[in-house]
C-alpha cells in the first residue's frame, strides 16, 4: 500500500519550502509508478496490475490435454497465482500460472505466437506460463517439428446466486450496463467512449471489449470482441463453446445523448470567517459562503478549471482563480491520479463598509490529488486539493476536501495575509451540478 504522507506536523503545513519539496517528491513517485508497466510477453501483451474486483478460484476451471500422441506431459495450475491485469484494450481480466513438465529436451511450447525453450530440473524440463482466464488460448506442445499436443483452458463455473461471474469495469460505469444470457461462464468488459462530431455538437462513440472463457462467436474467432454503440441501444449475438452449446448474450448500454465540454457547479454553506485590518479585528463568526466552480475540458486529460468564492460576514472577502489542469500521473489502476493547478488568482477584500475594496492578482500554484471510486463506491470521488503562492510577498494557503457524486461536500480552508491585512475561513458546503454547455 502507498502512503503519502503530506504533512509531518501542524508547523510543517504552515511552510512553504516544506509543501514544495514534498509535493515534487510524491509527484516524482507517483511518476515512478505510472511509467513503471511490466511486460508480460508469455501472456497476451504488455499489461498492468490491476484490482481484483470479484473472486476468483481456479478449481472453477481446469486444463485440458487433447492427445494427438501418446504423451508423457504433466501440466498443472500453480496455487494462488491468480493476479488481475489490465491490458492495451483496456480489459481487466485474471491470469494464473500453469506449470508444465516435458520428458526431454526436444519438447517446447508455442503460445501467442512465442516459442518457449523449457528449463532443465533434475530428469525433468520445466516451464511456468501466464494464462489469462478469460481469453487463455491454445498452448502448442512440439516434439522437433511435429505438433505433439494441445493444452486448453476452459471454465468449470456453476451457476450460483452468490458467486458473480461478471466483470463490469469501472470504466463502464456511467453507462448502467447490464448483461444477460451467460450465466454458466465468466465474462470481463471494458468501456473506451470518445467524442465524435463538430465541436459544440459532439456525440458519444462507446466502445465495448469483452471476452469469455468458454465461449467463442461462431466462425469460432478468439476473443476479446469489441461493439461500438453511438446511441442507447440493445445488442444481442449468439456465442457456441467448442462442445457445441449455444448462447445468445444481450448487452444493453444507456449513453448521454450529447457530451458537453463545459461544466459547472453551486457551492453553499456556512464558514466561520474572520478578517483584520489596521490592527483592528473582526472575531470569529459564522458568514453564508457560496461558491461556483467550473471546467472545460480541452482532451482527455486536459482542462481549463476555474472557481470564484464568496464570503460575507461585515467584511467581504472574494477569491477567483482560472488554472490550466493536466493529469501527470496515475496509480493503482488508474484509480488515483494527480493533477498540477497552473495559473492565476484574484483577491478582492474589503473590510467594513465606508472603506475601500482592494483587488489584487496573486500566482499561487496547486495540485489535485483524485481517488475514482472512493471507499469502493462506484462514481463517487474524494478530491485532496491545495493552493500556495511561492512568493514571499503574499501569505495565501488554500486547502480542500471534496468528497461526492454529482453533488458533492467539501470542507474547505482559506487563509490571506498582507500588510497587516488578514481574511481567513473554512468550512463545509454542499455543491449540486448547475449548468452545462458546449
């Protein structure tokens, strides 16, 4: 488990050196793990580790030996090898280990177009293999140049009430799939959406991976399959596994009618706000705050993103910023990303009324920390933010908690220092979805 350790104590918080040296080095690390994915060539192609989202147990399947000779070949699962990956088609599926023993040296494997040279263990020669469960193939045995024998993995799964077989991706989760017809097989999908059309009038392109163990489409092609859906549709086909059972799996998808670039965002709730001026000041007290915040997607992981507060307590304190966003690193299956704030603020403070509102632009800089599914709830995301202005002329900390799905709280901290002027506050508001355009 990867733990970030932000802040060693309430005076580290309060320094600025400190902030910088360790956001660059989480920024570093989580760079670290996102260009670190390892390649699993006797697989299926170059794969990344993924969560495992329902049980797997590999007494629900189990390897067949189809003779073309008599043969000497012990093959076998190797217990607890089951890892879930994720691959290029973006489709989380489990492999396993299998283990094989040939009599000689003239024996090797051919698996996904790889020749593999077993290794000699006393009399024996040995070779372990990654299978993905779900799409695993053949594995070709050759003695010289002759096919010797076939090795296939099929799924010995029992329907039961409680034992799911399907594994639905987080990434298709906005989309209220439902699956049906295949209830004596695992299957494992996949969603990849695009915008497609004019910009301002762009439309979704959904596009599905999926695989089966048992079950191939008729002209008996290997899986994954891809459906690309434009509308909210139904999709039906006929499946036959090589015993020649039949199948006819449904899928059905509900996709947005219009995708939008531009969203926005209401915040409201109650902040304790204080303010200080000419060493006069204003004690703590409860002021309405309300808030708007805004996004405009540029491509996937780019943004535009801007937000204005407002609080108001006998002194008036408003704070805009417009930063550029970009996603530049993720981790633990792209379920947590970090994501630079880079751009530019205004402060508008005014202490009682008869005195003058002043209005000044400040640079602090700031990051994201987003973890997808938080807490293992689907579409519900817990945002880790801050502000802080490197300068030493300006004395500005924006930190905030957001936790939600569509409509979100946040608990929010903002503290403003300058020249013996002083406007600082936090607290808890509710934000509901508003308008969305483009």
């Amino acid at each position: 488990m990867l733990k970030l350790d932000l802040y060693a104590n309430f005076s580290d918080f309060m320094d600025k050196n400190i902030i910088g040296k360790k956001l660059l080095i989480i920024s570093f690390i989580l760079l670290g793990l996102s260009a670190s994915k390892p390649s699993y060539s006797l697989s299926f192609g170059p794969v990344n580790i993924g969560e495992s989202r329902i049980p797997i147990e590999l007494k629900d399947f189990k390897l067949r030996l189809k003779k073309f000779k008599k043969h000497r070949i012990k093959v076998k699962f190797i217990k607890e090898s089951v890892q879930w990956v994720r691959t290029e088609a973006n489709l989380l599926t489990p492999r396993a280990r299998v283990a094989f023993s040939l009599p000689s040296n003239k024996f090797y494997l051919n698996y996904n177009g790889q020749s593999i040279i077993l290794e000699k263990r006393k009399n024996k020669y040995y070779s372990e293999i990654y299978i993905p469960l779900f799409n695993p193939g053949k594995i070709t045995v050759y003695k010289e140049n002759e096919k010797y024998s076939e090795v296939v993995v099929r799924s010995n799964f029992k329907d039961q009430k409680n034992k799911p077989n399907k594994m639905i991706d987080y990434s298709c989760s906005r989309y209220n799939l439902n699956i049906s017809g295949l209830e004596d097989d695992y299957i494992s999908i996949g969603c990849h959406l695009e915008k497609v059309g004019k910009f301002g009038h762009e439309k979704p392109r959904l596009e599905l991976t999926w695989s089966t163990t048992n079950y191939r489409l008729p002209n008996m092609s290997e899986p994954p399959y891809k459906i690309i859906l434009s509308t909210s549709s139904k999709f039906s086909t006929q499946l036959i596994d090589d015993e020649g059972n039949k199948r006819l799996i449904t899928i059905e998808a509900t996709l947005p009618k219009r995708l939008k670039r531009v969203k926005t965002a209401l915040g409201f709730g109650p902040y304790l706000f204080r303010s200080v001026e000419r060493e006069k000041g204003l004690h703590w007290d409860i002021a309405p705050a309300f808030m708007i915040y805004g996004k405009v997607d540029i491509r996937k992981k780019t943004s535009f993103r801007f937000f204005d507060a407002v609080v108001y307590n006998k002194s008036v304190f408003n704070n805009f910023g417009l930063y550029f966003a970009y996603e530049v690193a993720n981790a633990l299956d792209k379920r947590f990303e970090l994501i630079p704030l880079l751009g530019l603020q205004t402060l508008t403070f005014k202490f009682e009324n008869g005195d003058p509102s002043r209005t000044e632009i400040i640079y602090p800089q700031g990051f994201e920390a987003v973890w997808k599914h938080a807490f293992n709830k689907k579409n519900y995301t817990f945002v880790y933010g801050m502000f802080v202005d490197p300068s030493s002329k300006v004395d500005y900390k924006n930190l905030w908690v957001r936790y939600g799905k569509g409509y979100f709280w946040e608990l929010n901290y903002i503290d403003w220092r300058k020249n013996g002027k002083l406007a600082s506050m936090w607290g808890l508001s509710v934000g509901i979805p508003f308008m969305s355009f483009f």
